[in-house]
C-alpha cells in the first residue's frame, strides 16, 4: 500500500465507537489543514499460554503475512473506518493501514510523517487501554507530533484552551494552540496554574512557610510573557489568561 506523503493527519482505528469518532474529527482537521488522512490500525500477535508463560505465535512463513482470519479482521477494522472518512464529504485523501506491533510502538512511528496523530479516548483491541495507562503516557510523552486525543463530542463553540510554564515545549504549545484557536475562528483560554510547595511527610496540621505572594508574582510573570508572546505572533487573536492556584492537571 501506498503511503500518504510526510505531513498527513494520522488517526489509529481499533473498531470502538470511540476511535469512530476519533476518525470524524481527524477527517475534518485535515480538510481544515488541506492534508491528506492515513488511518492505522496496529496488530499484536496472540499470545498463548505454556507452562512457562505466554509467548506470541510465530507469524507464518512469510514473516510479513497475517493468517487469514486475523488479517481479514484488522483490514475490516481500517476500511471500516476509511469508508467513514470517505463518506464524510471533505475530498481528503484517505489511506488505511494494518501495522504489526504494539500500540505504543506503532503509534510513535506513525507521528514521525505526521503533522498530528488523532486518538480516540477508549479502545477494543488495537488501542485498547489507551488513556489507562502506560500506552497513553508513551504517546504522549514521545511521538513526534502533537497528539490529539478525542473524548465525545466536545464544545464546538468553545475556545482552544492552552497550558503553559514558561518552558520550551510550552512554547510549542502555545504557538501550535493559537494557530488552531485561528483555524477554528475562536479564542485563545492561555491557562498557567501555580501551587503552594508540598514537603513531603508534613502533614495538614504542620505549617509550611512560603511567600505566597512571591509564588503569585512568579506564576504571573510566567502567564504575562506568554501572553506577550501571543501579542506579536497572533495580534487578532483574542486571548484569555487566566492564573489559577491548584493542580495543573485538575484545572
């Protein structure tokens, strides 16, 4: 099978309603961003159980060449979900591959000729587990684009909402979430969130001594040069700082 050129919208497909609709949204980020769609199913040999302990069965001779039913199965998967981004109107190209190996393996590999991986937040098989647990923190931590995942159908009208903490990788996040907020015709939420320090071993009842206001002034220094940076990259872009206390992730 051919491959779309380098710069496609990757999506990874394992059948579930959820990387269905992980397939509608990248279908439509990339008749956004005129590129071309490569949907990616990964196949993971079956183990079986010895006495000893699981071992995957040996593909036949071949090496390349799944037996008839599982292939089948995996390419029903993947043309089940192009004939979905087909049918969704846009013209993209649209190309559907079966990848031997595992999620996380194949999913890295695949945002090397991506300009972004699509995900969907629950799986069946090829991606199940996703945001459970070390394939979601793999992905994430490690592909070579950005990466994004779908959970229902969101807020349309909502506005792109963007984390930073004055480091490098923020600053390619805030440069790639303000170029969406103006692909989608919407607002910039830039959020940067600062804590009091946690010791550990001290507990509730222990006092912790720290200049909170110097914590605030920081935090808000941080959100300020973000929003400064915004100010020459995206001058229309309308911008929303917002400096909150508590856990970055909770926010």
């Amino acid at each position: 099978m051919v491959r779309a050129s380098a710069g496609a919208v990757v999506v990874g497909v394992d059948g579930s309603d959820s990387s269905l609709r992980a397939v509608d949204a990248a279908v439509r980020t990339a008749a956004e961003r005129e590129l071309p769609l490569r949907i990616v199913h990964a196949f993971v040999w079956p183990l079986v159980r010895i006495p000893r302990g699981h071992v995957p069965v040996a593909p036949p001779a071949g090496g390349e060449e799944m037996s008839g039913g599982l292939r089948q199965e995996a390419e029903r998967i993947v043309e089940e979900a192009r004939q979905r981004a087909c049918a969704a109107g846009t013209g993209v190209p649209v190309e559907g591959e079966v990848v031997v190996g595992g999620p996380a393996a194949v999913l890295i590999r695949q945002s090397t000729s991506a300009v972004l991986l699509v995900l969907g937040d629950r799986g069946l098989g090829g991606f199940a587990g996703l945001l459970l647990g070390s394939v979601a923190e793999q992905v994430c931590a490690h592909a070579a684009s950005p990466v994004m995942i779908v959970r229902g159908a969101g807020h349309a009208a909502g506005p792109v909402v963007v984390g930073v903490d004055g480091s490098a990788t923020s600053a390619e996040a805030l440069a790639f979430a303000a170029d969406e907020a103006v692909r989608r015709r919407t607002d910039l939420a830039v959020l940067h969130a600062w804590a009091k320090p946690v010791v550990a071993g001290l507990t509730a009842l222990t006092p912790l001594v720290c200049d909170v206001d110097a914590l605030i002034s920081a935090a808000q220094q941080v959100l300020d040069r973000a929003v400064a940076d915004l100010g020459r990259s995206h001058p229309h872009l309308t911008v929303e700082p917002q400096l909150v206390e508590g856990r970055p992730a909770g926010r």
